[in-house]
C-alpha cells in the first residue's frame, strides 16, 4: 500500500510540474539585428552586431587544429575569464560571416566547445570571437587554420 501512495504522489507530483510555466531567457539574434546573419565580411558582421564600439584584443582564447582534415565538422573552443554578457563567434570561408551567438549571465562560464562546417577556400580561414564584457567592452581573440578537405563544398 504504501508503494501505491508513493507512486501517486510521484505522479501527482510530475503533473504539477509539467503544468507549471517554465520561464526561459533568451533573445532572438536573428529578429533583433538581422543585419549580422546576411553580413558577408567579419567586419560587416561585428559592426551590425555591436556598432562602432571599440574592440580590445586579448582576454579571449580560441582554439582550433591547425589544419581541419574535414571543413564539414572542425572543432571550435571559445575561452574566457571575462564576465561576459554575450559570446559572438564568427568566420571568414562561409558566405555569411555570423556563426553563434551565446546570451551568457551571471553564473556562465566562457568556455564553449562547438563543430562548425566551414567551406575550403584553398587559404587560411580565420574564426574570430567577441566577447561582449558586462563592463560594456568588447574583447576579442582569433584563429587561423587550413580545412584540408569537404566542408560546405563536399
């Protein structure tokens, strides 16, 4: 019996749960600048994101092969020590420049691990990331590499 009683308090108990609204924080990137996701160029894409605001170098580390034996999945990590309010990551091989935005708050840790398909080009791409501070600066970090093969080419 007490099992019984147990389960149904558990069942009770996940209904309420499942009803209770969820309160989520996240802004929509691509309603409020959509200027950045149509950029073609870094630089177009940095000052639709965030302006002609001045952009400190240092503080962000980004990591990458040297050489990406495949474009279609090449391992990105973005690192910092900032308190930051957001994370904006971009590139130079695709046709639009913009990757990701992250909306970070009090409690996020800067360092995020991600696989993004970047198009051959036969040069050096560069991947480059701007720390939003919640100082109001913007600091950023950049790394060069070589895709041997693949990407949004195949």
């Amino acid at each position: 019996m007490q099992r019984r009683k147990f389960l149904s308090l558990v069942g009770l108990g996940a209904v309420a749960m499942s009803a209770a609204p969820v309160a989520l924080s996240a802004t929509d990137w691509r309603a409020d600048k959509p200027d950045v996701w149509t950029a073609h160029s870094v630089d177009d894409a940095i000052k639709a994101m965030f302006g002609s605001k001045a952009i400190v170098e240092g503080d962000v580390t980004v990591t990458t092969p040297d050489v990406a034996a495949n474009g279609g999945a090449v391992p990105v990590n973005v690192k910092s020590g900032i308190k930051a309010k957001s994370v904006s990551v971009f590139q130079d091989a695709n046709p639009e420049a913009a990757v990701i935005v992250f909306d970070c708050n009090e409690y996020s840790i800067v360092n995020y691990d991600m696989k993004m398909k970047l198009k051959s080009v036969g040069e050096p791409i560069t991947v480059t990331c701007i720390v939003e501070g919640t100082d109001g600066k913007l600091y950023s970090g950049k790394r060069t590499l070589d895709v041997a093969l693949g990407g949004c080419e195949g």
